[in-house]
C-alpha cells in the first residue's frame, strides 16, 4: 500500500483529471486499476477511510461533500458546491 503522500498525490491528480466530485468506491476502484493499489483487496473501504482521514486535516486539498464524494479544495480556501 503506498505511503500517505503518494496517496494524497495520485487522489489530487484523479480529481483534478476528471475536473467533477468522484465517490470514494470509485477512487479506489481507479487508484486499483491504475497499479497504485495492486495488492489491495479491498480499495474501495481502503479508499473511503483514507479520504475521510484527509479531507479532516485542515490543509487538505481535498473536501468531503457528503454521501461519499470528495473533491478538490478550491483556490482561496473554500469549498465546492456539491
């Protein structure tokens, strides 16, 4: 499993390629097929507790918008609308 930065990182790049909220199922469904988390059973819980780990820490670049979508912090310091 890759170390928190590198997970920070591939998330931020994901949503910023898609430019729209993703579910946590499908960002761990994606960092899977993209090799990041090849030995992973489970991403999708993988992804759900880790995102919800980042979006609580106050310099996070990723937001939690409820009913498990997550998306990029905008510039300025505020969140996206659902």
């Amino acid at each position: 499993m890759p170390r928190p930065d590198r997970f920070r990182k591939a998330v931020v790049r994901l949503l910023r390629e898609e430019g729209r909220p993703l579910h946590y199922a499908e960002v761990g469904r994606r960092l899977k097929e993209m090799g990041l988390w090849a030995g992973v059973r489970e991403p999708e819980k993988i992804a759900k507790i880790r995102l919800a780990a980042l979006a609580r820490w106050h310099l996070s670049p990723v937001v939690a918008l409820g009913k498990g979508l997550y998306a990029l912090r905008e510039a300025g310091g505020t969140s996206p609308e659902p």
